[in-house]
C-alpha cells in the first residue's frame, strides 16, 4: 500500500498509548531493573494524579509481584489505579519473554502465572498480548495467546524494513486456525528519539499509513523505565487544545473499538530480527531447555504420586513448581534468553535456572524413592526400577553403574551382568567405560529395557552372569552399522540409510551480540582438522567412534554411537570453544535433490525456505525430498539456531560474539580484545542424527526429541517388602497423532491437567485413560487441548484452566 505524502490529520483519532517498556535485566542487573520499576510506578501515580484522563499502560506480572512484595503502599496505589480505569494491565504474561525459543508449554505457563497474577490482584485477566521489544514471534502465538483470554497483540519487530505486511492492523492466524487481531506498532514504544507531535507528522509517512485506519501512538522513556513525563503529557494536552484528533487512551480500549471482521488475514511467522539471539550464550541456551525438560518430568512424576497416594508433601512440592516456572519464566525474557545481557545478568540467570533444575531435581529424587521403596523387591537383593515419565510405553537403551569394591580388595572384577525382568526375561547388557576414574571398583553397563507408559519396571540384577546374543553390530575405522543404519565416516557417498560424516566448520563473525542487519552468517569459513579416530566400545549392544579435530585454539571431540536394533545415531561431543569473533557450525549432510524444511516451533511445525538465512527452531528440524521418499532430521539438546540449503542442515552450535555489544552506537573495533566474550571455554551437547524413509512424519519427531530430552531414570533399590508391583503404568493412550505436552497438578481444585497437542497437522483423535478417567477427544491440525482431571470426571478447560 503506497504510504499517505501528506500532512493531513486521520480521519480517526490516534490513541496515545503512555507506557514504560522495561527491561529487568539487560545493561544491568535483575535489583536495578526492578528497582526502576518501582520508581515507573510512583512516576505513573503522580502523572495519574496530576492529569485527569491520563492512562498509564504497562506490562510484566513479574515486576508487579515484585513491587508488591517490596512496597505494598505503592502495590496499592496501583490497584486502585487499575479499579478507576486510569492504569491498564496488559500482556498477561509473566514477562515480556523471547517469542521463538522458549518450548510451547513455556509459553502457557508465562500466562498462567501472568493471568492467575492479575486476576487475584486486580479482579481480571489482561486481554491484550503485548511483547513490544521481542526480536520475532513464532507463528503458533495466535493459538497460545487466545487459549489463555488474550484476545489482542501489539509487537513492533520485526518492522517493515525487515518484514513487509499489507497492514499494521491484521488477524494473524496460527497453523492451527486460531486467530487474534494484531497491531505493529509504528514509530517505536519510546520518545528516545521523536516527540508526540513528531510521531503524528511522520505517521503520515509510514508505509502503511492510511487515514481511514484506527491508529496507535506510543510514548514514553523505555527500556529502564521513566514512563511518560510531564512534558510529554503537556505536549499532547497542547496539541489536543490546537484541534489535534488524538486522545489518551490503552491498548485494551484501541482493540474494543475495532471490527475485526474487517481486517486482513495474514498466516505467516513474524520473523526475523537479531538472528543473532538464537545462538548467543550456549550455556543460558542449554539450561533453558534442560530446565523446560526437566520440570516437565518433574510434574509427572509428581501426578504420577498422587495417583498412587505417595505425595506427603503435596502442598510444599507445588510451590517449589511455582517457584522454579517463575525463574525460567523470568529467564525468558528476551534480553536474557537471547544472550544479549551483560556478564553479569546472564550469570544472575544462569543461578535462576540451576536453582529451578534443583527444584525439580529433587521432587523427581524424593517421589521415585517413596514408590521405589513400596515396591515389592523380596526376591532379589539388588534392583534397578526404571522410571518412565512419558506418556507412551518406551524400550530404549539405559546406562547404570555398579559399585564394586571386591575388584580393589580381592581382585574380582566385574565384567558382566544380567537383568532379568519381573516376568523373567533375561536382558543382556555390555561393560562400558564408568564415569568415575578409580579402577574396577565402578562398572558400568548399557542395555535395552522396557518401560510402560507412566510408571516404572523393576529388572533384578544378576552379577557375573553373561547372554549370547545375535549381533549385526559392525564397527571399523572409518565406518559403523547395526544392519539397519551405518555411519560413513570416511566421507564417502551416503545411502539412503546411512549418514555421511562432514567436519563442522568455523565461520568468521564481525557482527554485534544481536547480530542487527543480518539475515545470514556468511563470514569467511574453514573445516576443521581431524586430529584423530578411534574406537570407543566395540560391543553386540553398542559401538561407538570418537573424532578429535582442531579449530585454530579450539578443540572438539564428536562420539558417535549407534546401539543395536536403533534407527537413528546418537552424536555426543565436547568442544572447549576458543575463538572470538567467529562461530561454529555443525553440518549434517541430508542427501535431498529437491529440499523441503521444517523446524520444530512451540507446539507446532513450520516449513521455511531452502537458503542461507538463519532461522529460530525448538529441538528438531528436518529436512525432506519434496516428493516425501525420505530425507534427515536432526534433534539437539541445547541449540538453537538452524540454516538449510541444498546440501546440509547446519546447527549454531558456538559464537564467540562479545558481551552484550549493540551496534549501533558502538563499533566492534572499539573494544579490541579488553571484551568478555561469549562461549569461551567448555561445553558439551548431544545429537540425534535420524535418517529416514518418507516425509517428516515417518519417524515421530516429538515422540523422539521427548525420549531424547527427558530420558529414562534409573534407580537402584535393595531387597524389601511392598505393596507395590514390579511393573506398573497409570496412563493409557492410543493416536500416533497425538502428543501429551504437560502433566501436571491442578493450580486450584486438587486435580490432574492433561494438556494434548495434535503434532502432524491433521485432523485427528486420541483416546486417554489416567488412573479411573478415560475420555475421547478430536483435534484440528496443530490444536491444544487441555483436560482437567477431577474425581474421574473429565472436562475440557482452556490454558489458564478454566472450563470452556
């Protein structure tokens, strides 16, 4: 739409929307960004008393909890600010977090903690979704929005330049339908650079501008706080008494005004700004999802407690939940997930989440031992019972260590066992390398169990006994099959079953931490040298192959494993990262002519072009032969980041940028080495490497990436008496379709919620059954649903688990 060269006035009124974006922690630390918040609000109470009709807007249970916690005066003066009408609660979420890597149940649990916030503070819910700063937005937000009352949603980046829309004011719908009417916002949330009245000139000039739309200005200082002044709200006092068509007003009262019927529909992610975010700070990154995976686990076990009646301490274990889902909610916040914080802040963070993993950590420790120590073991005086916190039956392979003190004192070393099963089944395993360094008095195994859906199997340990079994395992040099798949890595032409090693390679990289200006990293590059290969197990269970190679200062070792029976390879590697100014690239060769990708993004999948630009995911991509005879997925544990062209899926895996360097003002060479810069030293991250036949729905990417990310638990028991069996599942379900996203404890009414997402994009329906409630349901392609689980009735519930 050609933009509007005039200076007349819309034939609307602008609505001035006074507000304080602010950032808890960025250039500072988390204690002064709050407290800048406190000094907003008194700011915003004083400008509310001092000019009738003037409306305060602002965002962030997180920083209204903190106020209340620190300054209840001030809390108070805010209720009653809210009550009259003059100071608008928006977002409903408990930050203004990072809209792209974050997981889907992130997302929900940001407005469950946000919307429970304000509804018992401020007797309502927000309405309006409002992440003003956020560097892109994932295309399922529509559906996560509206299932948690968010009826509306402002953003600003990306902005024109980057992104073109035929509208600033649109519905934006979802892959799975869902639609919320959204506005971005023109001209920037802060006065940092124009005034009111220079807004309401260059509006005019704005790409979008037409003056038959309902248009919304934003004013105040930002990102740490100050909200509107008195000269700002002079100035539109000023401008109204000169005839000017604009008036104080909120988001909430702009959306209730429109007819949204009337708008355009637009499908599509709002992507990209600061590619850089996705793969800045790999250790926040990887305790992002490792927190995200591990509360979940916790939940479940949790419910899996209450359904055997071994929770004693219900009401203590659900507020160390809250606690943990505040710290990685907060944690999300865009500045900090996407590593663009100072040292100092990122290290806050890091604390935050380690202390919300100890959370549940323990939960998970304390509510196994309380079942395992009701399970009857009589028969056998050593035990491993495995723990399964998914939803479906999993066989897969399990590690465990025994301890072995007679190899130090007498000489006996143990080199075999045998698990047998409850129902006596023999299971072999294989000897690996213990993690522990002090001789034989650690050993440590590796074999393949099963393990029903929610609940536990007990395998009884036999020592020094040994099975003969039918092995198609093969390892050389150079090379690694189990008769279904193989590892070339001699770099050899790949089948279509196998996967054909590539070094990672180093890329130069000058850009600032956010990487602005940038869709794609195409800084000079160079492989890495290998160094060396050899073997590391050599078994009928397991094989593995490490390759050591050099990167100028740095160092990376890559384990390769493949274990019997498997479809897929696990890839385990250490990387001590020296290198500034520059990044490094797994790159997985996928073996399609005609390429199609798709990335995992929270709750759903899209597809994206083939090309060199860098794009946002979860923890799986994949790439497919357009005519869906086969192709490659990657899952990764930690990253990021991902590009695809016509030959490789490459991963971000480390980016030596500097802390926290924003150009402009600032130009890299500024700083010359006296930085701090990011990922410099150790880290480790794990892959699965999955070659497949047809398209991207062949090998359950979910279901995988779930066993991947939250893994079997195993746990060693003695001999005892109890009233519990050896095996045991508390949750039946049938949809291949299907994926259980969350399951947790009710918030308020002592019950169970189920949270179901339809993971193919396809209609489809799922079966359930979850102590003594069993219920069917239909699912559109890509739909959430939500059920609450209480005294055997089932009822459908939205995100913020209220009854539809």
């Amino acid at each position: 739409m050609a933009p509007q060269k005039d200076n007349a006035t819309s034939s609307n009124v602008v609505s001035l929307i006074g507000n304080a974006h602010l950032d808890p922690a960025w250039m500072w630390r988390m204690p002064e960004g709050l407290e800048a918040f406190s000094a907003t609000c008194r700011s915003a109470i004083a400008r509310i008393q001092e000019f009738p009709g003037f409306i305060f807007t602002c965002s962030s249970a997180a920083h209204y909890a903190f106020v209340e916690e620190t300054d209840p005066k001030l809390f108070s003066e805010i209720q009653d600010a809210v009550k009259s009408g003059a100071w608008s609660i928006v977002g409903g979420w408990w930050v203004e977090s990072d809209c792209n890597l974050p997981s889907g149940e992130s997302f929900v649990r940001q407005a469950l903690l946000g919307q429970r916030f304000f509804q018992s503070r401020y007797g309502k819910i927000a309405t309006v979704g409002y992440n003003i700063d956020s560097f892109g937005h994932n295309a399922n937000l529509p559906q996560l929005l509206s299932k948690a009352g968010l009826t509306s949603y402002v953003f600003m980046r990306p902005e024109q330049q980057e992104k073109v829309l035929s509208a600033a004011l649109f519905n934006w719908e979802a892959p799975s339908g869902d639609r919320i009417v959204t506005y971005r916002l023109p001209l920037h949330y802060s006065d940092y650079i124009f005034s009111v009245s220079d807004k309401l000139r260059f509006l005019h000039f704005y790409d979008l501008f037409t003056p038959r739309a309902p248009w919304m200005i934003f004013y105040g200082v930002g990102n740490h706080g100050g909200g509107p002044t008195i000269e700002h709200i002079k100035e539109i006092i000023q401008l109204r008494s000169e005839g000017r068509k604009i008036e104080f007003s909120d988001p909430e009262r702009f959306f209730a005004n429109l007819q949204s019927k009337d708008l355009p529909v637009i499908r599509d992610e709002m992507q990209p700004h600061a590619i850089g975010c996705y793969s800045a700070h790999s250790e926040i990154k990887r305790l992002n999802r490792r927190a995200e995976n591990i509360l979940g686990q916790a939940e479940r076990f949790s419910v899996l407690s209450k359904i055997i009646g071994s929770d004693k301490n219900s009401e203590a274990n659900s507020s160390d939940f809250d606690l943990a889902w505040k710290n990685v909610c907060f944690n999300q916040f865009h500045d900090i997930l996407g590593g663009v914080a100072i040292k100092e802040a990122c290290d806050d963070a890091i604390t935050m989440y380690r202390e919300s993993i100890s959370i549940a950590d323990r939960s998970i420790r304390t509510n196994l031992q309380r079942l395992a120590s009701r399970i009857d073991t009589t028969d056998s005086i050593e035990n491993l019972i495995i723990f399964n916190s998914s939803t479906f039956e999993r066989e897969e392979m399990i590690e465990f260590e025994l301890w072995n003190p007679e190899a130090s004192e007498r000489g006996n070393i143990l080199n075999s066992v045998v698990l047998i099963q409850s129902d006596g089944t023999r299971v072999p395993t294989q000897k690996i390398e213990p993690s522990g360094k002090i001789g034989d008095d650690r050993a440590r195994f590796v074999a393949k169990v099963l393990v029903p859906a929610l609940g536990w199997s007990r395998y009884s340990i036999e020592r020094n006994s040994s099975l003969e079994i039918a092995s198609l395992m093969f390892v050389s040099a150079g090379h690694i099959s189990n008769g279904l798949i193989s590892i070339d890595l001699s770099r050899a032409k790949a089948e279509m079953t196998s996967y054909r090693y590539e070094r990672p390679i180093a890329l130069d990289d000058k850009s600032d931490t956010w990487s602005h200006g940038l869709r794609a990293f195409n800084g000079e590059s160079y492989e890495l040298v290998k160094l060396s290969l050899e073997t590391r197990e050599k078994g009928p269970i397991r094989v593995s192959t490490n390759i050591h190679s050099d990167g100028g200062d740095s160092d990376l070792w890559e384990t390769f494993l493949l274990s019997e029976g498997s479809e897929f390879i696990e890839l385990r590697a250490g990387l001590d990262w020296r290198q500034k100014r520059s990044l490094l690239k797994f790159r997985f060769p996928h073996g399609c002519s005609d390429p199609v990708a798709r990335y995992e993004i929270p709750y759903a999948s899209i597809e994206r072009p083939i090309g060199p630009n860098e794009w946002p995911g979860q923890s799986w991509i994949d790439v497919s032969e357009k005519d869906g005879s086969h192709g490659l997925s990657i899952a990764t544990d930690s990253k990021y980041s991902y590009s695809v062209d016509g030959k490789y899926i490459y991963v971000i895996v480390a980016r030596g940028a500097l802390y926290a360097h924003h150009v402009p003002p600032h130009s890299s060479d500024v700083f010359g080495d006296t930085g701090s810069y990011l990922d410099q030293g150790w880290q480790e991250f794990r892959f699965l490497i999955i070659p497949h036949k047809g398209d991207w729905r062949k090998p359950n990417l979910p279901k995988l990436t779930e066993q991947f990310l939250q893994p079997l638990i195993v746990h060693t028991e003695s001999a005892h008496d109890g009233d519990l069996p050896s095996t045991y599942s508390a949750f039946n379900f049938s949809g291949d379709d299907i994926r259980i996203g969350a399951l947790k404890r009710a918030e308020d009414v002592g019950g169970i919620i189920v949270r179901a997402v339809e993971q193919r994009g396809e209609k489809s329906s799922g079966k359930f059954k979850i102590a003594d409630a069993g219920w069917n349901a239909e699912f559109d392609p890509f739909e959430i649903k939500s059920f609450l689980i209480q005294d055997s009735k089932v009822t459908e519930v939205d995100l913020l688990e209220r009854p539809l």
